[in-house]
C-alpha cells in the first residue's frame, strides 16, 4: 500500500490552480469515440 502526505496533496493543488477548476461535467464532448 502507499501512503500519501495530504499536505503535499493540498500545496500542489493550490499550485497547480487547474486541478481546483476542473468541470468533469464538460469532458463528454472532448472524450466522445
């Protein structure tokens, strides 16, 4: 199993503003066969 550091987690996060914005609900037109 691996243990994850949550604080790390959440520094990258606000770093990487992307992650925080992301709309799942809008992938279907990009993902679709």
């Amino acid at each position: 199993t691996a243990d994850m550091d949550m604080s790390m987690v959440r520094e990258v996060r606000n770093l990487w503003q992307f992650f925080r914005d992301r709309r799942p609900e809008t992938y279907g037109p990009l993902t679709a066969p």
